[in-house]
C-alpha cells in the first residue's frame, strides 16, 4: 500500500471518527441518527471495495477495543451484540457493495451514485440493523425492522447528499480511484 493510499485511508478513518460527534437520539429507539452512516458510504466510491472495507475495518477494531468512537462516545465490545450489532455489520459491508457495484458502471453520475448508495449502504445498514434490534431487544424481526425503517427518510437524504457531493467531487476536482478498485 503506497503512502498516498495509507493517508487516502487516515483522512476517511478521521471523517468516519468525527462523524460519529453528530447524533440524535429517537425516542423508543436505542440506536440514535448518526452521520456516519453517510461517510462510511462513500468509502466504496473514494478508496474501493478493499481499501473502503480496510478503513471500517480499523474504525470498529477501534470501537471493539474501547475507543469511544461512536455516538455518544460509545466503544467497547459489548456493542457488537448489542442494538447496535447490526448497524456496524452492515457498515463494514457497505464499502465492499458499493464498490462492487461501482466497478459494473461505466459512467459515474449522481442518480447511479444515489442508488447503489441507497442500495448498498443505507438500505444494507438498516436491514441488518433491524435484525439486531430485534435479537437485542427480545422483539419480533418484523417490530426490529419497522424500528429499523424509521431511519429510512433520514437515510435518504444521506444517500442524496453523499451522491451529490461525491458526483461533484468526481466531476470536478477528484481524479477517481476506478484504476485502484
């Protein structure tokens, strides 16, 4: 790995770590709103399926050690089997998916960004997360899932504004990583 790419991976490890500041909580929920869901999305597209999955692969060997890194300064092991559990699956999932699916393009625009965004990150992050809530809390999946769908709207709007954001950096000042996918 060349030091442009260790760096390329320590600015998205820092994005991913201060993202995690922002966090609102929903009632009945024990999982609150977070940002970094949405970094993490964009990891597929700026470093690659391999280099993206690296990079939250760090993040939660950080969390799982103690590193209170997620909202609310969380971190520990204990939160793999928690509510959470899930969530943070699907975030190690979702830079591998979304670079996968990114190497089947040809062409890099907003509306394919927002659907393999959508599909490969936000939609995967709260399946899974739904199946943790409900194995957590003792509920049905069914009850899990419909706890989990309530990011869905919240999610979406993430997944516009990562698609914008990383269309225009493509387009206009980012010289694209397709050749390190």
């Amino acid at each position: 790995m060349s030091t442009k790419q260790i760096t390329r991976n320590a600015v998205f490890l820092a994005l991913i770590i201060i993202a995690g500041l922002v966090a609102i909580p929903i009632p009945g929920v024990p999982v609150p709103i977070v940002l970094q869901n949405m970094i993490i999305m964009t990891t597929g597209f700026f470093l690659g399926k391999k280099n993206g999955f690296i990079t939250v692969l760090a993040f939660l060997f950080f969390v799982f050690i103690g590193m209170p890194f997620l909202s609310g300064g969380r971190g520990g092991a204990a939160i793999f089997i928690g509510p959470s559990g899930g969530y943070l699956l699907g975030y190690l999932l979702s830079p591998v998916i979304v670079g996968f699916l990114l190497e089947k393009i040809q062409k890099v625009n907003f509306l394919l960004l927002a659907i393999i965004y959508f599909i490969g990150s936000a939609l995967l992050i709260d399946i899974l997360g739904g199946f943790s809530l409900a194995f957590a809390g003792n509920i049905s999946i069914l009850s899990g899932m419909k706890a989990s769908a309530t990011f869905l709207p919240v999610d979406i709007l993430k997944v516009l504004i990562a698609a914008f954001v990383s269309a225009r950096l493509h387009k206009y000042s980012y010289s694209g990583e397709k050749n390190a996918r």
